[in-house]
C-alpha cells in the first residue's frame, strides 16, 4: 500500500493506492468523505453517512493512480456527497475540493 500526501487549495489530503493483483484500489480521504476508483462502493458507505463519490477514468480503462483520480470525472456519488455539491461528471479534483 502506498500513501500519498497532497494539497489541494492549500488544505493536506491523503490519497491511498493498493495494489489488488493487477489493479489498484485508488482513493483519497479528506476530514469529510472520500473520493475513490469504480471499486468503491459509495451506497456502503452511506449507511455511515461517510460522502463518497466513485469515479470514472478518462484515459485509461482503470484509476491506476492518484492522478488519474484526480483527472476522472463522477460517474456515482451517494447522498450525502451531492448535500456537499458534488454533481456527475465533475473531476475527481473538483469533487475532493467540495469535501475539504
């Protein structure tokens, strides 16, 4: 598993990539809720009114990195993440920012 510490507008987030056989387990958590790849599961993570927004890459067939996270657009994001303003086909950037 490997950890990543970045900032987004000036606030520290955690991003995590595990590697599953040959795919990662992508995601980034901030104070709020978490942004993750298509193995998250959002719904779950509702029931313990955690925001969580799944997202879709764009130009790879996977969320290989924490690039790529940033990159991808919302393909599902549960309740409570659209309370935080968080939309379909936003970037993963955009929908961590709204969760900081």
């Amino acid at each position: 598993m490997e950890e990543k510490k970045f900032s987004l507008d000036g606030r520290e987030v955690t991003g995590y990539i595990i590697p599953i056989g040959p795919v990662n387990l992508v995601f980034a958590q901030t104070n709020k809720g978490l942004v993750g790849c298509g193995a998250i599961d959002v719904i779950a993570l509702e029931k313990f009114k955690i925001p969580a927004v799944k997202v879709r890459p764009t130009t790879a067939d996977s969320v290989r990195n924490i690039d790529d996270l940033l990159k991808g657009v919302v393909a599902l994001a549960n309740s409570f993440a659209k309370e935080a303003g968080i939309v379909q086909d936003i970037s993963g950037e955009e929908a961590l920012k709204k969760l900081l």
